[in-house]
C-alpha cells in the first residue's frame, strides 16, 4: 500500500494542463491566465492629479503669495489654459495636468479667497501627481501565464481595456454512484436503502475547485449497466466514482474500469479515512475510484481529486499548504497509517487552536458540519498530546477563523 504522500505524487505525476479558451472578462474569475498579458497602454495613460485641489508652479508657491485661479479642470475634462507664473487652476483628483504646472495643492492646504488662492507650507515639485506610465508601462507583462484571476487581476485587465482572455480549460468531471442500495434524492429511504448523497456532494465540491461537473446517476452492482455508465464517464476529462472499490463480491468498479482499458496506478492507500482509494489512467484522462462512505468519499476527494484537479486548470500550488495548529485534546490513532481527522479550527492569542470535530468514525457525516479544517496526523505516530503543535489544512469552503 502507499503512503498519503507517495499516492499524490503519482496523480499529480500523471496530470497534464489542460489547453486554452478565450472567455469573458468576468468569466475569468478564479481562473488562471494560459497567456502572459502585455499592457497596450501605460497606466495611468495620462499624466493626472492625485488629489482635489490647485495647479500650480512649485516656485511661485511662496509663504503669503496669492495666486490667481484662472480655469478649473474637473475629472473628466481637460484645462483649457495653461498655469503661468504666478496663477493657479482649480483641479480635480483624475483630471489631467494642466500645462505649465508641476505640482497639486490640496484644497486643505490652501486659502481660496476672492478668485485667488495662498499656499500655506512649502510646496514640492511633483507632489501629488500621477505620471503617465508610472504604474505600469506600455507593453510591460503585468501578468504572467498561470497567474489566478481574482478580482484584482480583473481591474488590471479592465483597466487595459481586455474583454476576454485566454485561461485554461475546466475539466469535464463525470460522477458516477455505484451500489444496489442507492436511491434517487427525492425518494424516501427505506431499510437497506439510502439516498445517494455522494454525487451531490462531490458534484458540489467539483464545482468549488472550479471544474465541471457532470452527473450520470446511479449504477448499481449490475455488470451491465455499469459498464456502459462507466463507458459513458470516460468522455469526460475525469471520472470520478463511489463506491465498489473494496473487496466486497459485489464490489465491480476496478474490474469493470479495467475491460475499458483503464490503467489501475494504484489501488490502497495507507491513509484513514479512504483506505479503498484507487487512481487510474486511460490515455490522459484520470479516473478516482472513491470509497462509497460519504466521509471517506469527501476526504480522499479533498486530498488526491482536488489536487489533479486544480493542476489540470493550471494552478501552480494546486496542494493546500499546511498550518501549524495547537492541539486542544489528546489524539490516539493507529500506527501506519496518516490519519485524516476533522477539526474545529480557531485563532486565538496569535496562534490556531485545534478541537477534535468529535467521534471521527466515517458514518459520522455530522463532524463535517462542525468542522472546518482537516489535521494531517503522520503515520509514523499513535499519539498526539493536548497543548502539541499538529499541521492541518482548510477544507474547501471554509471562510475565515473565529477568534476567541
């Protein structure tokens, strides 16, 4: 079996970036840019004032000197006179330099009285204006390719005027639930029966990673109609499927994959929750065979998909970065195995405090509403004391930390 590390590093071994697609500017978002973007223009494109107040000549600006005001330049205009020696023009924030002058006095530095205005301190050449260019400069790679578009990026575009842009593609994901015991949401379970729930929450969390997801319904144990369900799945760029992984006699999914051609890398991994994980390839198209547990089904997604996902759409760090966490209770688990446990994470005293979710057996789906965070507890260990240091991760969706 391998170990949590080594199974990602296969996936991601066997993940390729997907190609480009021009979209619209607000499409891009959470996006990454497949093209480094050149400026066509400088930022600003003109040389303006940075605040509300007067034009001026920084050596007429003398202690008691009055200038006179001889035009006013709102945002959106332009002067139609230039500053002469010993005059003023009424400017404001945006509104493009007037000739002749080199500097801007706020209005809260000045005493405008009877059509002139007194500069009360020193005034320094250039204050308060905005060279053309100075930001950015015309033809300068502002971004690069693999940058992630947030909002910030999509101001720097729009402010270069970009319509659309080149990302990369969102994968098509195709989930497919398999075991007799599922019923359609909507129908009402009864014993032996339940509601499959793993293709709504995976297809939710396909959505937050920001692929595609696509849902081909429920299986079943019969060979035939999983085959051609399957069959159908690997259209898509990843197919994704609970359940039937283990070594039940009923259990048919990596058999069925294989007839199709599909390439098992692994199946196992030293890893609680999600130990029946298996990965496998057909040409470049990735297929996750998750465990049927909801919990298990959430996890391994979390920790192996998410990952190839996010790599496959371009995204340079596409494996979350781990946060060092105090833990608040002591932790007992077995020996061998890297153990997924969800917590309660909060900020406190400069520092992220860590509580156990509670009982982490995988039919307890209620500890991933309390929990907003998963702690990566190494297999090379059994016990973890209160008050020690932990490394966790965010789950997907969580926003922010409560501070006590």
């Amino acid at each position: 079996m391998l170990t949590h590390e080594e199974a990602r590093r296969i996936i991601l071994e066997r993940v390729r970036t997907l190609d480009a697609e021009r979209v619209g500017l607000l499409e891009s978002r959470g996006r990454v840019l497949a093209v480094d973007v050149a400026a066509p223009w400088g930022l600003p494109s003109f040389t303006n004032s940075a605040m509300d107040g007067y034009a001026v000549r920084a050596e007429d600006c003398r202690d008691g000197v009055a200038l006179a005001i001889i035009d006013y330049v709102p945002a959106g205009g332009r002067a139609t006179k230039s500053v002469l020696p010993g005059t003023a023009i009424k400017i404001m924030t945006g509104a493009p330099l007037p000739d002749g002058c080199d500097s801007i006095v706020p209005f809260e530095h000045a005493t405008e009285v009877g059509g002139t205005v007194c500069v009360g301190q020193p005034v320094v050449a250039h204050q308060h204006v905005r060279f053309a260019g100075e930001d950015v400069s015309q033809g300068e790679i502002v971004l690069a390719s693999g940058a992630v578009v947030r909002p910030y990026e999509i101001n720097m575009l729009a402010c270069l005027g970009m319509e659309d842009i080149e990302v990369v593609r969102r994968p098509t994901v195709a989930i497919v639930a398999t075991g007799d015991e599922l019923i359609a949401l909507g129908d009402r379970p009864v014993p032996g029966r339940i509601v499959n729930s793993n293709s709504y929450s995976l297809a939710a969390a396909i959505g937050g990673v920001g692929a595609l997801p696509l849902l081909l319904g429920i299986a079943g144990d019969n060979l035939p109609v999983l085959r051609e369900k399957l069959a159908e799945g690997l259209k898509a760029d990843v197919l994704i499927t609970s359940a039937g992984v283990s070594m039940g006699d009923r259990d048919l999914v990596r058999e069925v994959l294989a007839e199709l051609g599909v390439e098992i890398q692994f199946w196992k991994v030293k890893v609680k929750p999600g130990k029946s994980l298996a990965f496998g390839v057909l040409g470049e198209k990735l297929v996750f065979a998750l465990p049927g547990n909801p919990v298990s089904a959430m996890l391994t997604f979390e920790e192996f998909a998410a990952p190839a996902l996010l790599k496959m759409m371009g995204h340079r760090q596409p494996v979350k970065l781990l946060l060092p966490a105090v833990l608040q209770g002591e932790i007992r688990k077995k020996l061998g195995e890297t153990h997924l446990v969800r917590v309660r994470l909060e900020y406190s005293g400069g520092k992220y405090l860590a509580w156990s979710a509670g009982k982490q057996d995988t039919g307890r789906l209620k500890t991933l509403l309390q929990a907003n965070a998963l702690a990566v507890l190494p297999a090379e260990r059994e016990y973890f004391a209160a008050g020690e240091e932990i490394q966790v991760h965010l789950l997907d969706g969580s926003v922010g930390m409560t501070s006590l």
